[in-house]
C-alpha cells in the first residue's frame, strides 16, 4: 500500500509543479503590466491637466 501512496504523491507533484510555476508566471506578469498601466495614465494625467478636464491639454 506504501508504494501505490508514493505513486499518487508523485503523480500529483508532476502534475501541480507546472501549475504553480504558471500561476506564478502569470501573477508576475499581471503586476508588471499593471505598474505599466499606471505609469501610462500618470504621464497622461499629468500632460492632460490633472484628469477635471480629460480634453482640456495643460500647457506648461
């Protein structure tokens, strides 16, 4: 019975290993592209006025 425990807790490691490790990928992925996002808008809000006005540009 021992062996076919270890069996399964192999089976099921190779199996989850590539899950996590995707999961972790794409977390990692999600936050770069959201830090991106925020930059993007910041420099927008900042060229645009201030976001009161989103048409309106600010002329240094």
């Amino acid at each position: 019975m021992a062996d076919r425990y270890d069996a399964g807790a192999v089976a099921w490691a190779t199996g989850d290993i590539p899950v996590l490790i995707t999961t972790i990928i794409l977390a990692i992925q999600w936050v770069r592209s959201d830090r991106r996002e925020a930059r993007r808008v910041g420099r927008r809000s900042a060229v645009w006025g201030g976001g009161h006005s989103r048409w309106r540009r600010r002329w240094p």
